[in-house]
C-alpha cells in the first residue's frame, strides 16, 4: 500500500520539473537557432572592416584590430584609388532594386488575379492548372535558359533592365501564384456572397472584400518575390553581357578573380546588399506573421 501511495506523488513532483525544462529548453532553442542563423551575417559585417592582411591572419580575429572605412569607401564610391580599379556596384545596385521592384509588383498583381480565378472557379481544369503552375516552379532553370535568351533577343531586349525583368518574371511568377492560391482560397466563400446580395459588383468584391482580406497572403507573396528577383544570378548573368544593365549578384561575381577572392570588398558589398531586403522586410513586416499564419486557424 506504501508503495502503491507514494507512486503518484512521485508524479506530481516530477511534473514541476518537467515544466522547467520545457521552459529553459525553449529559450535555448531559439538562442541556438539565432546564433546559427545570424553568425554568418555577423562575421560578414565584422570582415568587412578589416584590411586583407588582418583577413588572412592567423589565427584569424574575430572583431576588427585596425578598424577601416577603406571597403565601404571605395564600394560606394566605385573606384579602387590604390590600384585605380572601376568597381560600379552601386549603379547595380541600383538596377538590382529596379528590377525586383518591377518584377514584384507585376508579379504580385497577375498572381493575386490568377490565383482568385483559380480559387474561385468550380472546374476541374483548374485543378490541373494549379499543378501545372506547380510543375513550372520545380523546373531548372537552366533548362530552359536558351529559349528564354533567343526570346529575348527576338525582342531586342538583350542587355536591358526590360529583358532582365521578362526574365525574371519567370521565376517569380509560379511561385507567387501558388502561394496567392493557397492563401486565396482560405478566404470564405460567404463573405463576397454577403458584398454581391448589398448590391457590389464582382470587381468591386474583389477589390473592397477580398483583396484587404488578402493583405497578410500579399505581403508575404510580395517579400518572397522580391528576395527572388533580388537575388538572381543566372538569368542576369546570361542576358547581360556589359555593366550598363548589369545587376548586383553579377556585380559581386566580379570579386571572385583567378588568383583570389577581394574579401574585403565583397564583404562590404555583401553588407550593403542586404540592406533593401532588410528595408522591405520591416515595411511589410506587420503583415507577415498574419500571412504565414493564414489558413492555420479557420
């Protein structure tokens, strides 16, 4: 009987102990996870104050012994005064911030009303339309790289910021469809019934009722195609061949030579290129908890 009584307060002595390390395992996982995910990113910032002699130390320092604006200097400036060397970074940059806007907010708009048609119409080829968009999005890229470039240049729009965002309006595209479907069609039916019963026109439902509905699923949609965009090397490598629509991870290809890779600068411009993701990031940063949550809870 002893035995069989003291069992369970056993129990209810261990459970306080459980609950505390539910808690202290908690904030270490997301400590860890933090540290893993921003220690990159931080030793990038800390390389790009540094000489290329103290770079290449060893063994290596972690914070900036002779701190330096020289790398920050010559990447916004363009010009390497010591070696005399043209690094135009900031005028891809720029291109760069130019075609993902672009790119992003074609894409936004088409896929939010292909995404509504696809979510609203009771066919079944639809069905076979949104795996299809699926399909395109799991298709490499450089497959299909050739074709792209002898569009393009039927066009007339090789070496153009125009061409550039064709281009990249292909990769964009499937993926901010599909995402705008799922989010889309967790939107209830109900509510443009109620708006079209008061009188609003179709257009009017989707514009007034659907689309603020949608505002978290848009701007989740809108920095993921940005980052996408921003970030595309391939398309931009191949449809550009002088630096007058060159754009910025072509750009920072430049410092990796035959005979070594300038740490410092690409380390710099590595830091300033970062920086309108992060800008556009906390515009809409309101809107992304909402829109990844979306769906999660009827």
């Amino acid at each position: 009987m002893t035995a069989v009584a003291t069992t369970p307060a056993r129990r209810r002595r261990s459970r306080p102990l459980l609950r505390r390390g539910r808690r202290l395992l908690v904030p270490l996982g997301i400590a860890l996870a933090l540290v893993y995910t921003l220690a990159p990113f931080v030793w990038l910032l800390l390389t790009s104050f540094k000489n290329p002699v103290e770079i290449f130390q060893y063994p290596p320092t972690f914070f900036p012994k002779n701190f330096t604006w020289h790398n920050y200097a010559v990447i916004l400036g363009g010009e390497d005064p010591a070696t005399a060397t043209s690094y135009p970074v900031m005028t891809a940059f720029a291109h760069s911030c130019i075609v993902a806007l672009a790119t992003t907010t074609i894409c936004t708009v088409v896929a939010t009303c292909g995404a509504y048609s696809l979510a609203r119409r009771r066919i079944r080829l639809m069905v076979w339309a949104v795996v299809g968009i699926f399909v395109m999005r799991t298709i490499p890229r450089i497959s299909i790289a050739v074709p792209l470039y002898l569009s393009i240049n039927d066009l007339g729009l090789l070496d153009s910021l125009a061409g550039i965002v064709l281009t990249h309006i292909t990769v964009v595209l499937p993926l901010s469809t599909f995402l705008m479907y799922s989010f889309l069609r967790d939107i209830p039916q109900e509510l443009e019934d109620a708006a079209q019963i008061d009188g609003a026109s179709k257009l009017k439902t989707f514009t007034r009722v659907v689309v603020p509905l949608a505002a978290p699923g848009i701007a989740v949609t809108a920095i993921l195609g940005f980052i996408l965009s921003y970030n595309e090397f391939l398309y931009s490598l191949i449809m550009v061949s002088t630096e007058q629509s060159q754009t910025l991870p072509v750009a920072l290809s430049k410092f990796i030579l035959a005979y070594g890779i300038k740490w410092n600068f690409l380390s710099a411009a590595g830091i300033v290129a970062v920086v309108p993701a992060i800008v556009f990031a906390f515009v809409v940063q309101r809107h992304i908890v909402r829109g990844l949550s979306m769906g999660a809870v009827k």
